[in-house]
C-alpha cells in the first residue's frame, strides 16, 4: 500500500475548508501494527538521508507541527524522529513568549532556532501561533506593543493580510538559503479531541498534559477551524508547503508524516562532500601506513 501525498497538500492559492478533509484512516491503514512496521522502514530511510545531509552541510529542513491541542504532535515527532541521529535533529518546542521575546518582533524567537546547515530542525507549534491563536484571541497582539496597534479594533482583516505576507517573504527567504520548510496541520475531529482529553483526565500519568485552560479553548473550535483554514490557504507554496494530516488515527498520520520528510529531503539530494585530490592522495598514504603498522617489527 502507497501513500500518495498530493492527496494531502495544500496547493498555492487554493481554498480550504477543513470541513472537507478527513481526519480518520481509510480501511486498508487500519492496521496499527501495520503502520508501525513500514513507519519503521521509512524512519530508516530518513536517519540515511539525514546522515547525507549532516555531511554535505550545505542545506536544512525545517519541519513545522501545528494543530489544536491534543492533535497529537508530540507523539508524532516522537513516532517519526526514534532511530534518526539525534546530532542531526533539533527540536523546538514554543511556549507563550516570554517577557524579553515580546521586546522583539514575533518572528524573533523562531530565527533563534532555525536549524544549522545540515540539520533537521523540528518546531513544535511555530511563528504560525501569531495567526492562529491570535486570530482567536487578538487581545493577545496587544502584548507585542506595536506602533500602530493601540486597541484590539486596530487588529482588523488587513492586519492578519500583512502577517500572512511576512510569513510568507520569511519562509522564501529561508529557501533562497539552503532550508526547505515543509509544514504539517495535525487534522484531529472535536469527538477525537474529547476522547483524547477524557483519556488524560483517566490516566493519572497524563494528568500533567491537561488544563481547564484546554476545555475553554475548546469552545473556540469552530474559530480555530477558521483561522487554520486561513493560515493554511494564505501561507501554502510550491516552496514552502502546508500538509493537512489526518489525524484520528495516529499510525496513519506518522506514517503520511514520515513519507512526506522522506520524500523532501530526497529532493533536496544531498550529496556525500568530494574529496581533494590532494586529500585522497594523503587518505591513500595513511592507508598504506596502517596496512604497513607493525610489519617492521617481525
């Protein structure tokens, strides 16, 4: 069974309504276990490309993880990154910024974290939260204490318009110098999510990972559905990509997942560095010697 991944992304220009994408597995990837065995093979693949890229040192993949809580991104970064050179992968995680990061502007602290050249770099919600939650809670913006911005009325249509732009001449610029940014919308249905907090509240060793916080934000559903759906539809292009993954099913997801890294850094073709001619000759040497090490004695 292939994945085929053109089913999952979001072309340049096209509208979104999340209400049309699935979120559950179809019945052939069903099968956990399954999953889990070809996920394995794929990961493998990855940790080789990934040792190409560390070597060539001259590009960078940045993987992007959003959704609404409890779509599952954690334990997809987890799933997808087990068995990949930990040397090579950064991972990120975003938190509310703090005091000193709102003294810069908001794309600040994710220039901070870029990956090296030869990295993978992981961001665990993204610059994309100043579209997403603060779609939902335009409040929030007031924090940054921009010029313009005096009061919540002054964050119109116009303004998110602008950010969208930003984000978009940001993730170009990255590309023009060696990183590839692919993002990944975490597409979890709201009787998933109910299931998935019930089982936190359950399961005393998940308590930590739940909040009254997560049950208020929840009665934003259908504002988040519309701020991702044009976040995903503003910010999508042939460069810089978004991918809604269903996520209902979590083997299926890391699988859809992995496939999508896999292919992207093989596009990258990261090649193995050449060796000077003068550097193989001195290899060359060295190699006779140790060949030749401890012969003089007998």
């Amino acid at each position: 069974m292939e994945i085929n991944i053109e089913n999952f992304l979001v072309k340049e220009g096209k509208k979104v309504n999340l209400k049309d994408c699935e979120t559950e597995a179809p019945k052939e990837f069903k099968d956990k276990q399954e999953n889990k065995k070809a996920l394995k093979k794929i990961v493998e693949d990855i940790e080789a490309l990934q040792n190409v890229l560390y070597a060539e040192n001259r590009q960078s993949l940045l993987v992007i993880f959003q959704g609404i809580d409890a779509a599952g991104k954690d334990s997809s970064i987890r799933a997808i990154l087990t068995g990949v050179n930990p040397q090579g992968v950064e991972v990120t995680a975003f938190k509310t910024p703090s005091a000193a990061e709102y003294e810069h502007d908001y794309l600040w602290r994710h220039v901070q974290n870029l990956p090296e050249r030869g990295r993978i770099g992981i961001f665990n919600r993204s610059h994309y939260e100043n579209v997403l939650i603060c779609k939902v809670h335009p409040e929030f913006i007031l924090s940054e204490n921009l010029p313009d911005i005096k009061e919540v009325k002054d964050i119109d249509d116009k303004f998110f318009e602008r950010r969208y732009r930003e984000i978009r001449n940001f993730e170009e610029y990255l590309h023009d110098n060696g990183t590839q940014v692919i993002k990944f919308f975490l597409n979890v249905s709201k009787d998933e999510q109910k299931k998935r907090f019930i089982e936190r509240i359950k399961n005393r060793e998940k308590n930590w990972k739940f909040s009254a916080a997560d049950l208020k934000e929840r009665s934003f559903w259908d504002n988040y559905q519309k701020a991702f759906s044009l976040a995903l539809e503003n910010t999508s292009t042939n460069h810089s990509p978004w991918f809604i993954i269903p996520c209902d099913t979590k083997s299926y997801a890391h699988l859809i997942m992995a496939t999508i890294i896999k292919r992207t850094l093989k596009n990258m073709n990261p090649k193995f560095p050449k060796t000077p001619k003068e550097e193989e000759d001195e290899l060359q040497t060295a190699y006779q010697d140790l060949l030749n090490e401890g012969k003089e004695k007998k």
